[in-house]
C-alpha cells in the first residue's frame, strides 16, 4: 500500500510539473530573465503550490499521526548553519543555469532533450558528491557530530 501511494503522489506531481509547463527549462530560465523575456508563470505555478500545502498542512497537523506511519517524522534541526546555505546556493544555481530542478529533470528526461542528458547525470553525481564529502565531515559544520 506504502509503495502504491507513494508512487501516485509522484505521479500527480510529475503531471502537474508536465500539465503546467515546468518541465520545459526554457520556462524556467523565461522567469529568470527579469531584463529579457520574463514569464510571470511559474509565479502563478509557486502560488498555487503554496496554497495547497499550506491547506494541506492545516488539514494534516490535525491528525494523531499520518496515515502510513505512527509519527510524524519532523525535523528538530533550526540551524542556519554552513551547510544548509551551501547546498540552497548551489542548488539556486544549478536550477538558474540548467533551468531544472531535480522534479522537473527527472520529469524531462523521456525527451531525450540534451540539456536534460547532462543535466540529470550531473545531478546524480552532485548528490552522489555531497553525500561522499558529508560521511567524510568535509560539510559538516564545526563542533557538529556525524
């Protein structure tokens, strides 16, 4: 049961991400391009987003425990630490020079499209990088244990 809903939750999302245009870089890179060709949807694409999760969440927390599990797994960690801003700086970039962000590549890869064929790889290999360098202590902030 676990596997099958969590296989259609990823699948509403990847239809929403194709239905809405997300899945297209040239979108992406469009809003971006505040001087140039600036696409206000995916403005209209976040805030919708936002909307739902946020009913979502007041619907949720209202509950004893999730469907699925028998606690909510919430993370305690508050910290703005070294880190948390390196990877939301690389992950900016990475969607501001690819145009994607890991959904929306994975949901781009049927196309064979190359930038999504680089993309994708380089991804992996970031994360791949990251999860390396974090088990050695390269990323992890000082005085913290692994």
């Amino acid at each position: 049961m676990r596997i099958a809903l969590g296989f259609l939750s990823g699948l509403v999302f990847g239809l929403g991400l194709v239905i809405s245009g997300m899945s297209n870089p040239a979108k992406v890179l469009n809003f971006l391009d505040l001087a140039g060709t600036w696409d206000p949807s995916l403005a209209f694409v976040m805030g919708g987003a936002t909307v739902t999760a946020f009913i979502g969440y007041r619907l949720v927390w209202h509950r004893r425990a999730p469907v699925l599990e028998t606690r909510f797994d919430v993370p305690t960690n508050t910290r703005i630490d070294r880190p948390l801003i390196l990877g939301a700086a690389l992950f900016g970039t990475g969607w501001g020079i690819g145009g994607f962000c890991p959904g929306p590549a994975w949901t781009a890869l049927p196309l064979l499209a190359p930038g999504t064929l680089v993309f994708v790889p380089a991804m992996l290999a970031g994360l791949w990088l990251g999860a390396r360098a974090s088990s050695l202590g390269i990323l992890a902030p000082k005085g913290a244990t692994q």
